[in-house]
C-alpha cells in the first residue's frame, strides 16, 4: 500500500545519472544471541506505523524507522532499525507469503533544483523471522532496455535507471512470483528471488485491455510514466502504487490510472477506471487495495486523479470488479484490514469500521490505553489488521492493539505503544521531541516509578520556575524503564499556547525526591 505521503501524485522528476545493477546480499543473524536481545524490547522502534500483516501470534510492522515483529502478539518485539541490512531507511511496503517475509526500504535525497525526493533503497526478505535477511537491490533498467514486446507488439520503453522516485510501494504473491509496485517503475515481477525483475506491461492510459492476443497497429505503443521527448506523453497506468493477488493466477493493481485485473498471473489485463464503466470506481488514483476472503469483496481507496468527475472515496466490487460501489466521499483512505466480513478503513480523520459492506461506518469512542491511561490523541492512521480477538491499528503517532470482547465491536482491552528510548535508571527522564512545537506535536515525558504504584504530579514551569500547567496531579501510575510516556501538548492553564522559550517539567512520586527535565519551545 502506499507508505509515503506524496505531495504530488504527478509530479516525478527523472534522474539522468547512471545506476549499475547490483545483486542481491545475505547478511545473518543466526549465533549472535546478544544481538537478538538486545533489540528485543517492549515498543516497536517508531511511532508511525505505515503497514501491518499479521499471522497467528506473529505481528508485522513496517515503520518509519525500519521493521519491527512480535512473535507474542505484541508483549515483545524486535526492531530492525540502524541494523544491517536496514540502515535508517524508512519502510515502504511488507509483504508475507508462506513463511517468507519481505520489505522495501525507501530514504530522502537531494533532488535538482532544490527540495527532496524519494529514492528506493531496495527490498529486504527472511525466510526464518529475522535470522538472516537478503537485501535485494532498487530494481532498474540498463541504458539499453528500450523495447518490450507483447505478442506481435513492440513498446519503445524508456528505461528506468536510477532508484530516485522509484520506490517500491507495495509486493504481493503468486507461486513462485513477486510481484511489485514503483511509482516510477510500474509493475514488476521476479521469479528467482529477487534477482531479476521483468517490467509487466499493463494497458496504455488509452486502452482498457491488453494481451499478447493484440494486434495494436496505430496506437502509441510507448511506456513511459512521464512526459517527455521520449515517448510525448506520460501514462498514468504506469505509476503503479498497490497490488493484492486474490488466489494463484488472480491479481489487482492500482495505478494512477485505474485498477488493472489479470486472471492469467499477469500476462493478459483489463483495466476498470472512473470513465469505462456504468458502475465505476469514485477516481482512477489507486492509493491502496485489499481484499475480504471471507466475502470475496474488493476494495479500494479510489483518489480523484485527474478525470472530470472524479472523487476520493472507498469503492469495493462483489463480483470481480464488473460493478462498484463508493463510500466515504472526500474521505482519504490509505489502507484496509479485515476482521472476518468486517472491514476497518485506515484513514486521516480515524479507523472506520463496518460490519454490513459499508452501509455504515463506526469510528471507536475513544482510543485510551487500560494501563497507563494514555488515550491516543491522533485521528491519522495509516494501516489496520486483526488476528482472533485482537485488532491493530498503526496511527501516525503510535500502534494500537485492541484485545477486543467476544461478540463486541470496538470494545475491550486497548493498548498504545509509544516508540521512545528506556531510561538508565529510576531517577532518570526525559522529553521528546525536544525542541518541540505545539502546533505540530505532542510533547512526551518519559519516566519511571521503579516499577511500583506511585501518586505522580507532573507540572510545567516556565523559567522563572513558575507553574504554567499542571499536567497530572497525584495519579496512579506504575511505570518501568520502557513504559509509555506522559505527555503536553504545549498549554498553559487557560489552554493559550506557551510563547517559545526554556521551560522545565518537575515530577513528584509520593514522598520521593521530584526530578527536573527541560524543554524548548520552538514554533
């Protein structure tokens, strides 16, 4: 699904330096014992989490800060991060197929003429939870990969040689296949692990089929995702950002032109768009796509691409895509997850669930963790998924784990994981992220009681040590070294924003000694 918050779906810049095509490199874990404890703690490594897949007692997470997995269902985790092969790369994609678990890693790079863009790093698989990784390199073209052929068909290509812009946003599976997405590169396929990929050539922006059967005498015959000399104009379909496969020859990919529908493991497509059917999808901008085995229902976070008419929405089909319906306009959905029938829809105004195909939606009244007491404050999720009784949700500013009743809906047992360091000792705390802006984020105290119940009082003073804000006073709280944070969300006691400057924190524990920490606001 898509990971990265694209500020323009199309706008892409081609980088013209070379780019030598790498092979893929195993890096092993196996024998370091002191390694794998010393990366098994009780939060994931990041707050924002982009995508989830879970299987049985194992969960799945593909953050901002690399891969993190609980094979306890969340009581502890292992975070990939900072560690070979990751690096500090971001996480673009994960993908799980029969014991094998896979992800694409994405970072920033300077883009000419000022500003950023993203560059795809690669992809990372294991076969035995995180023992030994390959790293496989960003997929590319060499300089001389000009022509596809399709049948009797040639298409002028234009090759795809660097890995800026080109960033693997989602992987799905057939036997014996990868298949993936790239904004840049549009479908791929390898069939030996990762160490060649194939380009899949779907419909043209003016073709609502393709297959090898095709005699396209007259047409455009050109790939390209970008205006230019090369080919004249850019095809939206081969911007490519989702793919699910349904069953062994049965695929679904989402491009900026509409969903494309293979039932021959990718040789021959038909693509449904906003403008080619009566009951159509709301826009042909394919941001994320799942799928409901228990209903066999489809589903789409369908943007407004460039169409007239076109509009965000959630649209699904029941019968292979030959009919939609739309739901939630003007709603920017980002990911799906399922709980049976049930689908939960991930998006920037919360995590909405339906139990009747999208008849209705129902957000959950609040988000408050049973221990700390800590209520998620944030409406962004990007990710969903469940597993028996427990739902996940992956926000921008923590996971949630819902232990959820039987026979209940949004109703149970919640848990927020708050990605932070663990303190040295009981004495010590700290703030992040420090400087910190109000208007942009919530300030989180870390601390501890030592394990025990203790009444705590946090209070914010300014520089004259006076008090700005009491946060709590004389709470229950019990707390390790790794526990949530408390936190601040930059207000004084009459809800005004603080002016920037120095302020401290002061926190109590019954009859202890308080400890101090300060922070910075800077707007």
């Amino acid at each position: 699904m898509l990971k990265i918050i694209l500020r323009s779906a199309f706008t892409l810049i081609l980088f013209t330096n070379s780019f030598s095509q790498l092979r893929p490199e195993s890096y092993s874990l196996q024998g370091d014992e002191n390694y794998l404890s010393k990366i098994t703690i009780s939060n994931p490594a990041s707050n924002s989490i982009t995508d989830i897949i879970t299987i049985g007692d194992t969960v799945w997470l593909g953050t901002s800060r690399g891969v993190s997995v609980s094979f306890d269902r969340g009581e502890t985790w292992r975070n990939f991060y900072r560690t070979t092969p990751f690096g500090e790369d971001g996480i673009a994609a994960i993908g799980y197929y029969k014991g094998m678990f896979w992800a694409s890693t994405v970072t920033t790079v300077d883009a000419p003429g000022g500003g950023t863009v993203p560059k795809g790093t690669g992809l990372k698989y294991t076969t035995n939870n995180g023992l030994t990784w390959t790293a496989v390199p960003q997929p590319v073209d060499n300089a001389n990969d000009t022509t596809e052929t399709l049948g009797v068909n040639v298409f002028r290509t234009i090759p795809i040689t660097v890995a800026e812009q080109n960033v693997t946003f989602d992987i799905a599976f057939t036997p014996g296949t990868v298949w993936i997405t790239s904004f840049a590169s549009g479908l791929r396929k390898s069939t030996d692990m990762g160490q060649t990929w194939q380009r899949v050539i779907l419909p043209t922006d003016s073709l609502n089929s393709i297959s090898p059967a095709d005699t396209l005498s007259g047409y455009n015959l050109c790939i390209s995702p970008t205006d230019g000399n090369f080919c004249g104009e850019g095809w939206l379909n081969y911007r490519a950002f989702s793919v699910i496969a349904i069953d062994d020859t049965t695929l679904y990919v989402g491009t900026a032109n509409g969903i494309n529908k293979s039932t021959d493991n990718g040789i021959s497509w038909r693509k449904f768009t906003h403008q080619n059917q009566e009951n159509s999808i709301s826009g042909n901008f394919i941001v994320a796509l799942g799928y409901n085995k228990t209903n066999r229902t489809v589903w789409g976070s369908t943007w407004r691409a460039e169409g007239s008419g076109e509009f965000y929405a959630i649209s699904s089909s029941t019968d292979g895509g030959e009919n939609w319906s739309n739901f939630f306009e003007d709603e920017r959905v980002h990911n799906f997850g399922f709980k049976s029938s049930q689908v939960i829809a991930a998006s920037d105004n919360g995590a909405f669930r339906t139990s009747n195909q999208g008849v209705t939606w129902v957000l959950p009244n609040s988000i408050v963790d049973d221990v700390s007491k800590l209520e998620l404050l944030t409406t962004i999720f990007y990710s969903a998924s469940s597993e028996g009784s427990d739902i996940w949700l992956g926000s921008n500013d923590g996971l949630v784990r819902l232990r959820e009743s039987f026979g209940s809906f949004w109703s149970g047992e919640w848990k927020i994981y708050f990605a932070s360091l663990p303190l040295e000792s009981a004495n010590d705390t700290y703030c992040y992220p420090n400087p910190f802006s109000p208007r942009q984020e919530i300030l989180k105290i870390k601390y501890s009681t030592g394990g025990e119940s203790k009444k705590v009082t946090i209070r914010i003073l300014d520089f004259s040590m006076n008090v700005v804000r009491t946060v709590i006073q004389n709470t229950d709280r019990i707390k390790t070294l790794d526990d949530s944070p408390d936190r601040w969300d930059g207000r004084d006691e009459n809800g005004n924003l603080v002016p920037n400057g120095v302020y401290f924190y002061r926190i109590e524990f019954d009859s202890d000694n308080p400890v101090y920490g300060k922070i910075i606001v800077l707007q």
